[in-house]
C-alpha cells in the first residue's frame, strides 16, 4: 500500500503539476524571445540599472532553463522547486511596476485587470513549492 499523504513528496498530482509548470515556463521564456517581447518589455522597471532587452531576454533564458530543469530533473526538483519559486518572487518588482505607471501588456488594459494580475504572482510561488514537494520537504525536515 502507497502512502497518499498530502505531504508526500512526490505524488502523481504533484508530478503532473510540476510538469505543467515546467511547460509553462518553456513557453513562457520562449515567448520572452520571440512574440510576446513588446510585452515583456512593458514589466521591466524603469529603475532597473540594465538595458531593458538584455532583461528581457535573459529572463527568457531563466524561465526556459527552469521549465526545463522541472521537466527532466525530477531528481533535483525539490531545490528546483526552491530556484522557481525565488525567479517568481525576483520578478514580481515588475508586475508591480506594471501597475504602478499604467503599462498595457498581455491585455492588461486596466488598473483593475493589472491589479488582479497581482494576486496570481504569490499562487505561481506556492504552486511551484506544491508541485516539487519543495515545502513538504521543508515541513518534514523541521518537524524531525
């Protein structure tokens, strides 16, 4: 008999949930190089000491390499877990910045559909956490 327990490292919901973040980040970054560059560009904080492109493509690179390293490094994937999670929390300066100055992007036309876009940057930082066990991790090794 498997142990189920929801904090249980590595379950099959956690596995497809990681694998679905890995493939959203490959996307992501792909985007950060190809159709959606205008848009990434608009997220970049103009108090960013760093040439706006350069940013955008070496976020693009970040995300992709991390999309990747979920996908096939499931060996490593609770110090992933830990990595993702701090890229999300590293660019969320950027979604505010969105915010703060008006920035349209992604369809984000409103200071209301910005301010909403706000509150999912905390549920990509739990859901990578979740996904790779990554906290379950921490739990168990404190509880010890």
């Amino acid at each position: 008999m498997t142990d189920r327990s929801p904090s249980k490292p590595d379950t099959w919901p956690r596995r497809i949930a990681r694998w679905l973040l890995g493939a959203f980040l490959v996307f992501a970054g792909t985007s950060h190089l190809t159709f959606s560059r205008e848009d990434f560009r608009a997220q970049v904080p103009p108090w960013l000491p760093l040439d706006v492109d350069f940013v955008v493509i070496a976020s693009g690179i970040v995300e992709i390499a991390l999309g990747l390293a979920l996908l096939f490094l499931g060996r490593w994937r609770v110090p992933i877990g830990w990595i993702v999670a701090a890229f999300f929390v590293a660019v969320f300066p950027g979604n505010i910045a969105q915010f703060v100055e008006g920035r349209d992007a992604f369809g984000l036309d409103s200071d209301l559909a910005r301010g909403l876009r706000l509150l999912f940057q905390p549920l990509l930082v739990l859901w990578a956490l979740w996904a790779t066990g990554a906290w379950a991790t921490w739990r168990a090794r404190r509880n010890r």
